[in-house]
C-alpha cells in the first residue's frame, strides 16, 4: 500500500499501478540485483575488480566483479543477507 494513493469508492485504483510497476522494475534482475536494491545499494559492474564484491559506503554502492558467474553472483547475493560490512 501506498501512502499516496487515491482511493475511490473504497478501493485503491493506483495500488494495481504502483505493484505493475514494482515487477517492471524486478524484471531481468538477478538475485544479487534484487538483493542490493532490497539494501538501498546501487549494483554496479566493474571488470577487473580485484575483489568480488566492494561495498562504498559512503555512496552506497556495491561493487561487483563483472563477468561473475549465475552460481557466484547467488552467492554473493546470499553473503549479503548476513555481512556485516567493516569500517576501514
């Protein structure tokens, strides 16, 4: 539900927009997509990047190696619901 919506007659006609718009934007999203979205990060590609994943705080920006694999990009999706990032 949103807080914004219009509501007529009892029934709230932006919801059925607001939720197709919701898997619009899911779509083609992989679980590693999802999940640092669900995290408030953006996910960006980086080819070379040394490590698999670099989270930047300060922007909020999870950094992923390019090129990774379905089974380790589920895995780094996984890593992220129980990491607990450090503070250098």
């Amino acid at each position: 539900m949103t807080v914004h919506a219009a509501v007529f007659g009892g029934e709230d006609w932006r919801e059925g927009e607001n939720l197709a718009a919701r898997v619009a934007e899911t779509d083609g999203d992989d679980e590693l997509a999802s999940t640092a979205r669900r995290f408030g990060m953006q996910l960006v590609e980086v080819p070379d990047l040394r490590d698999p994943l670099v989270y930047v705080a300060s922007h909020r920006l999870l950094l992923v190696r390019a090129g990774m694999s379905g089974a380790c990009r589920d895995a780094a999706a996984a890593h992220l619901l129980v990491w607990k990032p450090q503070r250098h």
